[in-house]
C-alpha cells in the first residue's frame, strides 16, 4: 500500500515538474517573439527614410569620347548649402564604333552619323532607346533607395544632353528636371507620341553655345519648340561666344535653377 502511494506521488511531481517546464519554455518563447520593437531602431530606421527622401540625386551623362570621372569635377561648383547632402553620379559610356569618327571605337552612348550635328541629322534610334533604358535602371535604383523622384536631376553634355532630353521624356515618372548642354533632339517625331502626362511635368533647361561648330546651335534651336508643341515646358539660354564646351555662368545658371526646384525651396 505504501509502495502503491509513493509511486503515485512519483507520478504527480513529475506531471507538476513537465507542466511547469512546458510554462516555463512557453513564457520564454513569448518573451523573445512578442517583445515591443525597439523605439530607437523604429525612429532611426524611419529618419533614414526621411533623409533619403528629402536627398537630392544629379545624373550626368558626358559627351561623346568622354568618360564620367573626368567631369566629376562639375559637382564641386555647386555650392550652395542645398547641395550639401546631394548624391552625385557620372557613369561612363560603353566602348563602341562610331559612324562619324570613321568607325573608331570610343565611349558613346549611341551612334553619331555626322558632325557637325544638325537638325536633320541621321538618327540611330534603336541605340538611344538601348542607352535610355541603362539610364533609366540608373534612376530606378535611385528612387529604390528612397530618394523623392521630384529630387531627381538628369543633366548631360553633348551626345548626353541628347539622351538626357530623351531619357526624362521617356521616364514614367515626373522628375525634378532634365538639364540638356548643347545637345539635339535624337529622335524621329513618333518617340513624343510614347511621352506618358506624368513625363511631360517634367521641366526641361536648355542651354547652349551660339558659336558651337559640333553641335549647330540651329539645332538646338529646333529642340524646345518640338517640347512645347507637346505642352512640356522648356527654357532656352543662349551664350553668344560660347563654343562646344560648357561654361562656368551655365553651371552657376543650373544649381540656381535646380534649387527653385527642390520641394524645400518651394
């Protein structure tokens, strides 16, 4: 009979003894998976995201022969203190042959059939619609990272003004604005038919040099009125004296122009 009550009493400790194991590992496992976040972690992660957002991005697209490095030195004329926490990109232009340099290889964003450029130009569409959907994985990226696409600036020199003008046009999104330096118009009349509402909010800077032998300053001439035939609004700046190159007052002229339109400055 004692035998029979010590082995029942064996038995109820060591029901009590898993019960409050299995209690035991349950509130442990509760502790860990249904703690509050961190609010510190929440508030950083979120500031991140603010500052991300408010964060200016600027593209820019050398010319033909070209490469990105060596224009770098352009971001350091901006310096205006909206400027301070803008991210700067100068991508390089593949190696490629091109059709006005007699077929020698070199950067370039597309094929080139003449020079100097005219209005009436040979066109290599098929390499410019590839070159704009490299730019516009460029832009895509960026906006991924957080930053506001009203924050976004694509600028180009040349043979990168030209795709800059067209890479905005093309973007389904309303950006800060496009800035073309003594480029053209690359494209047949057909590529404004595929400008979506949202891509033609986006404003467009012209400027270009009115003694340009490269680029026929005519030809930049031609560009805004093709823009606001389609209702997209555009400024022309010429410089008189101005050759192919770019000058000091159009870069100063731009990071005033860029800072009207940071949603900060408005």
């Amino acid at each position: 009979m004692h035998q029979v009550l010590l082995t029942l009493t064996a038995r109820r400790l060591i029901e009590i003894f898993s019960l409050t194991l299995l209690l035991g590992t349950a509130i442990f496992i509760a502790s860990v998976f249904l703690q509050p976040k961190n609010p510190s972690s929440s508030s950083s992660s979120q500031k991140q995201q603010s500052m991300a957002a408010a964060r200016s991005f600027v593209l820019w697209l050398h010319g033909l022969g070209d490469s990105g490095p060596a224009n770098e030195p352009i971001k350091t004329l901006f310096t205006s203190p909206e400027f301070r926490t803008t991210k700067w990109s100068f991508p390089s232009a593949p190696i490629a042959p091109v059709s006005c340099n007699y077929g020698a290889k070199m950067p370039s964003w597309f094929d080139i059939h003449e020079i100097p450029v005219t209005a009436d130009s040979p066109k290599d569409e098929s390499g410019l619609l590839k070159a704009v959907q490299h730019v516009h994985a460029m832009i895509d990226k960026e906006i991924a990272a957080g930053t506001n696409p009203e924050n976004v600036f694509v600028c180009g020199f040349s043979q990168g003004g030209a795709l800059t003008l067209t890479s905005v046009l093309l973007y389904p999104k309303t950006l800060g604005g496009g800035a073309v330096f003594s480029g053209w118009a690359p494209f047949n009349s057909s590529i404004m038919e595929q400008v979506s509402l949202d891509a033609k909010r986006t404003p467009i800077l012209w400027l270009h040099g009115m003694s340009d032998p490269t680029v026929l300053f005519e030809s930049g001439q031609a560009g805004p009125p093709i823009l606001e035939q389609a209702g997209i609004s555009c400024e022309f700046k010429a410089y008189p004296g101005l050759g192919h190159s770019i000058s000091n007052a159009e870069l100063k002229y731009l990071e005033s122009w860029i800072k009207t339109r940071l949603p900060s400055s408005s």
